[in-house]
C-alpha cells in the first residue's frame, strides 16, 4: 500500500466522477495544474489546507479521499470477498449470487 498512490488515484477517481478537469479543480483551489498532476500520480501528497480545498471543490467530506479499499491489488480484494462470502448465511449468499450474474452479464 502506497497512501500517496492511493489518495492520488482516489482524487482522480472523485474528480472524474464529477465531471471535472484537473485544470478546473487546480483553478478552484488556486494551485498550479501540474501539482493536481503530481498528486494524482503519487508524486507528491497535498498538505491538510490543500485537502480541505479539494473536499470544498468535489462537496465530499475528506474521508471520502481516503477510502481505498477498492484499489487494493486484485490478490487481496478476492481474499477479503472470500472471507465475506464466509461469513454469509444460505439467503444471503444466494442473493450475492445473484448480485454477481447481473453485473457479469
């Protein structure tokens, strides 16, 4: 786990989500473009203002930026959907079940 790797994909993740260049978000947080570049390619990590800036910008509460669960490599990911289905009882396996066909077809 890289945190400036992660954040980095999950703003770009955000931004992109929202329909917003790297540019516009550079501009409402008045910073250079190439520094919302270089954080979202985990070259640099933003200070806690310049969070603060991103979260205002995106109208997401900063714990948003560092929910990375989902970009965790693929190895790890199907371990902890293993040890959830685990846990399932009968009905709610069928229904995860079903929950996985319509996503696949």
């Amino acid at each position: 786990m890289n945190i400036k790797k992660d954040f980095g994909l999950r703003l770009k993740e955000i931004r992109s989500k929202k329909g917003i260049t790297q540019y516009q978000l550079a501009e409402i947080c008045n910073i250079d473009p190439k520094h919302i570049s270089h954080i979202e390619t985990g070259r640099s990590f933003p200070k806690a203002d310049l969070i603060e800036k991103f979260t205002t910008a995106l109208n997401i509460e900063y714990t948003e930026l560092f929910r990375t669960e989902h970009l965790q490599s693929r190895e790890i990911i199907v371990k902890k959907i293993i040890e959830i289905i685990d846990k399932l009882d009968d009905k709610n396996l069928q229904n995860v079940y079903k929950v996985i066909l319509s996503l696949i077809n």
